[in-house]
C-alpha cells in the first residue's frame, strides 16, 4: 500500500517535468486571482479579464496600464429569485487595484472593492440603509505566475456594520501539477470572529481557466462547491 501511495505521489510531482520534455507547458493566465481572494499580480496594460462564478457573478476587469487596473461587476442571484422587483440586479461591484514588483519574483499590491446596494439589503446599528460595502486590502506575493505564495490583510471599510471590523488576514497559493492544471489553496482568518478555506483545481489553456473547488467555513459540516470560468483577451 505505501509503494502504491508513494508511486502516486511521483506521478503526481513529477508530471510537469516530463511533460516538458515533449509539450510546451502552458502558463498560469489569470495569476492575479485564486479561487476567491487575489494575488498581487497586475493585468498588463490593455488586458482585459471576465469572469463568471457559478453562472451567477460576472465581472470585467480591463488593465488601464501594467500597474493599475479597474474593474466591475454585478450579481444575477437576485434577479432569478425575484429578491429584485425591477429584475435588475440589487449588488453591483467596483474595484480598483495598484501593484508593482518589489524584487525578482516579489509583488506588492494594495485596492478596495465596492459592493453598491440598490435595495435594503443590509442595515445600520440606526435601522438605516446602508448603501455600500467597502473593503480595502493589501497583497504581498512571492513566486511566478505558475507557483507563489501570497500573504494578505482585508479591512472592512467604517460604512460596514460595527461588529464586523476585524481584518481577515489570508494565505493563498497556485502550484503547478501538469501541462495545463494547478491547485489552488486559500485560508481566511479571521474574519468576523469566521475561519474560511477554499481550494481545487485550475485548468487552462493560452487565454482562459476553469477553477473547480471547495469552500469551506468553519461550523459548518458540509463545504460548498464553487465553479468559475475566467477569459483574458
């Protein structure tokens, strides 16, 4: 049973070098985001990046030079449950992220995600609407853009609820297991007192992934499934 497990294990970690000996790898192309979170790596400038999660949030991201890139987005989920009266979606998303390399192999980032909410979603200590939800956050990464590491903090903005201002502190990481597929893994914590984890598989090809993974929130027994396709053009 060990010699089985351990010749598992080679196949496994040793695929990408022979794979190299007779096909081009293809390289990571969405390293600027795992499963959930982000890494600090940038879009280059003129790029432009969609993403769809479970068929339910998209979002466009466009690369306005190699170190600065804007983004938006918005939901369909309330829109399909008939949470929206109008059928027009009650979030919508907007982001900005700055980043530059700080040595060979080390990038630094720092953004702010905005959730605006058209409907009265959530609601202050004062039973008053709160009309967005702000976050902002910084990214340090160490590696390439087909295995790293990346070290982040995420910081609610003074326009969230007052019992949820912890930061979430995160961990997350992309490695290479073949031609065209990576794992990927992230860690949550804290955030509101929460411990999250994700993680699966990425597959690619020049210029699109496909993440199939587990989310997991401690306290829960059951992890949830997530599935998002991303192209860059």
């Amino acid at each position: 049973m060990k010699q089985l497990v351990g010749l598992f294990c080679f196949i496994i970690f040793c695929s990408p070098i022979f794979g190299q000996r007779e096909y081009a790898p293809y390289y990571n192309p969405t390293p600027t985001q795992y499963i959930v979170g982000g890494s600090a790596f940038q879009l280059k400038e003129g790029e432009f990046q969609y993403k769809n999660t479970m068929l339910l949030v998209n979002s466009l991201t466009y690369g306005l030079t190699d170190h600065l890139s804007l983004g938006a987005g918005t939901e369909l989920y309330t829109t399909i449950s008939g949470e929206s009266t109008d059928r027009m979606p009650n979030i919508y998303f907007v982001n900005a992220k700055a980043g530059f390399p700080l040595a060979r192999n080390l990038q630094l980032s720092a953004g702010c995600e905005i959730a605006l909410l058209r409907a009265q979603l959530f609601e202050d200590d004062s039973n008053n609407r709160i009309p967005a939800i702000s976050l902002v956050y910084g990214l340090l990464t160490y590696g390439s853009a087909t295995n790293n590491l990346t070290l982040g903090a995420y910081l609610p903005a003074v326009n969230w609820v007052n019992d949820v201002y912890n930061p979430a502190y995160t961990l997350g990481g992309t490695f290479r297991i073949g031609r065209a597929a990576s794992i990927v893994v992230e860690a949550w914590i804290p955030f509101d007192r929460m411990r999250v984890f994700d993680g699966g598989f990425r597959f690619y090809g020049r210029k699109f992934a496909i993440d199939m993974g587990l989310i997991y929130v401690v306290g829960y027994i059951i992890p949830a499934p997530i599935l998002s396709y991303t192209l860059k053009f």
